[in-house]
C-alpha cells in the first residue's frame, strides 16, 4: 500500500513540474523554472502557477 502511495505522488508531482517547467520556460521565467526544479511541493506551487499563467498570453504573443 505504501509503494503504491510512493508511486502515484511521484507521478502526480512529475506531472505538475513538467506543466509548469514548460510554461515557465515558454513564458522564460527562469526563476520559476529553476523553483520548480529544486523544491518539489507534491505541485502545489505548480498547480498555482499554472492556475495564473496559463490562460493569460505571454508579452511575445502581444505583439502584431
């Protein structure tokens, strides 16, 4: 039971990093990328992150 718990949150967090990574990245914010990299909070900072970023466009996408 226990491994199976192990299982499932290393995949929910490897999940949540991945989203977040990669918009970070596409938003380069590498501050929060390099956050999401180091300290891994079961997602939560990632969910949040993603909750505010990922609807809003990037300053690239701004632009004519």
């Amino acid at each position: 039971m226990l491994i199976a718990l192990i299982i499932v949150l290393s995949i929910w967090e490897v999940y949540w990093t991945y989203q977040a990574c990669w918009l970070a990245s596409q938003r380069d914010e590498k501050k929060w990328f390099l956050f999401f990299l180091v300290f891994n909070l079961l997602g939560i900072p990632e969910i949040l992150y993603l909750r505010k970023w990922k609807k809003v466009p990037s300053s690239d996408t701004l632009l004519p």
